[in-house]
C-alpha cells in the first residue's frame, strides 16, 4: 500500500500547482499516515466547520497521503448534518414597507441604483423564479408583451436559454395593482409594490444607455449598458433587504442570499415546493395587499391576475 501511495504521490506532485522547492521538500519525506491529520480534522468539527468545507481539505491530501477516501468526509457530515433553511431570516413586510419610501420613491426621481434594485426585488418575490431564470429575461418583442389596455404585461425568457427542469422556462404574467391614475396624482399604496410600473419605469430609464437585451444591465462603471451578471443580480435583491433593515435602524440578519426570497409564500396556500412550478408561490404580493386592506379581495379573479405565472397558454 505504501508502495502505491507513493506512486500516486509522484503523479500528484508533478500535476500539483508547487513551486520546485515544494515538490522536492515532499518528495523527500515518507508517506505521511492519514491518522495524523486526525487531529486537525476533529479540531475544525469542534469549532462547528461543516463537512462540505472540510471536503477540499481532505481531496487535497488524499493524492499525496494514506488518507481514508471516504471515511472522513462522512464522520463529518454525520456529526455536523447540513442545516437546512427552512424560513428566510429576514421580514418581508418590513422591507416591502420600506420600498415605499426613500431612497426608492417616487420612483421617477429615485437613483438609479435603488430603481433597479427594487424592481430586482419585486419582479423576484412575485415570480418565485430563480436568478438564472430572471437573468434569462429580455425585452426584445419577442420576450415581452404589453396588454393592450396597459394593465399587465408577459415576459418571456431568452430563447436561447436552457432551464434546469422541464417546468422551468415559462412565461410570466403580472397585472398592475390599482387603478391607472392621472400623473399629477400620488399614487396609492399598492401601485408602490406593483411591478409592472417598476418595470416601465425600469425600461424608461435604461433605454438611453441600453446596450444589451437582457433585461437586466448595469447602472452604473464601465458596463454601464451592458448585461448584468446573475451574481450582481443577486446582489441587488441583499442590497434591498439590507437598505431596509439599515432604513429602520434595525441589525441586519445573518445569512441573507439572494435566492431567499423564493422561500417566501403566502400562508394557508397549498405546501408545494417550489420546484413544483405551482402558482401559489406568485402570490406573495398579493396576499400581503390583500391583509394590510391595499386592494380588494376580489380584484383577484380570472380577468386581473395580479400576479401569475403560467406555462404557455395558461
């Protein structure tokens, strides 16, 4: 076994990213026992690393050590399981209450920065979509429909986009919150949160500067234009919640991701996951109108939708 070690160790030397005085300082030492990094392991499982972080450690040494391949990284992971996220750590409410004050309204005098941000926000929590998903979002006529009335809009994504599930890639269909009001009026409390002003607005706004499809571009440095990355739109969504809580003087809370706002559903819907493609998880906005009394129950029917995704046809 030590015989065989060794040989691996050469090939792993020679393959390792070292510098010469490294690999001539290890090519001299004997085959180091797997029982001496031990230690260190149960050093890093006392301080609560879990096991997918300890994992690259273990796969490092494995090629130049007699490290067990498969014991370690298991005893960690049953001594310290993966922690699930079962609720998000932030207050939606507080934040969809702080979009309807400075920095983020009125929206036509916002900074850009914050308008983009919120309309990120909106569009993510009413669509329950992955970052990918909305990255994949355009606005060239064939990816985005405006009704004729103007009271809601589809959005379809980029075609040459390949989702991870067959559910997946599907269009979206929101419906304006309120009545149409004339410019010179404030607008009510429910147009506040409704995204498909913030996406005119968004639209408006960029159209100087555009210079890619996608419908999310950078605001601002040298890709002023051009096509935002899924991670910086992921960004946007913590930057929102974070400006909430820092709004209300609040301590921010641990652990905000991006993709947390799919987490969120209206309570007494069905328990779906959201893998699932369901409906219910576009109602988020709705239901928290609906209880705060900003629109009526039955605005909600088969003719305004106020937020539904759909597949084709639906």
């Amino acid at each position: 076994m030590s015989s065989l070690m060794l040989a691996r160790r050469q090939v792993w030397l020679a393959q390792s990213p070292l510098s010469e005085t490294c690999r001539r300082t290890l090519r001299t030492l004997p085959v180091v026992p797997g029982e001496l990094f031990g230690p260190a392991a149960q050093q890093a499982l006392d301080r609560g690393i879990q096991a997918n972080q300890t994992q690259q450690q273990f796969a490092s040494l494995r090629g130049a050590t007699s490290l067990p391949r498969q014991q370690p990284p298991q005893g960690a992971q049953r001594r310290n399981p993966p922690r699930a996220v079962r609720v998000p750590s932030w207050d939606l409410p507080l934040v969809l209450g702080a979009l309807r004050l400075p920095p983020f309204e009125p929206l036509d005098q916002a900074p850009l920065k914050w308008l983009s941000a919120k309309f990120a926000f909106l569009l993510a929590i009413a669509s329950a979509k992955r970052a990918s998903e909305l990255h994949a979002l355009s606005v060239s006529e064939q990816c985005i429909r405006w009704n004729s009335d103007g009271t809601g809009v589809a959005l379809w994504p980029n075609p040459s986009f390949f989702p991870r599930g067959a559910h997946y890639n599907q269009v979206i269909e929101l419906a304006a919150y309120g009545p149409s009001h004339p410019p010179d009026e404030e607008a009510s409390s429910a147009e506040l949160l409704c995204p498909v002003r913030a996406l005119r607005c968004y639209i408006q706004e960029t159209a100087g500067f555009r210079q890619s499809d996608g419908l999310f571009v950078c605001y601002g440095g040298p890709r002023k234009g051009q096509a935002l990355s899924r991670q910086r739109l992921s960004k946007w969504v913590v930057e929102v919640i974070e400006e909430a809580y820092k709004s209300r003087g609040l301590p921010l809370p641990l652990n905000i991701r991006g993709h947390s706002t799919r987490r969120w559903r209206p309570q007494g819907q069905c328990s779906c996951s959201p893998r699932s493609g369901c409906s219910c998880f576009s109602g988020t906005l709705r239901t928290f109108l609906i209880g705060e009394d900003r629109i009526p129950r039955d605005y909600v029917g088969n003719s305004h939708p106020v937020l539904s995704t759909a597949s084709g046809g639906q």
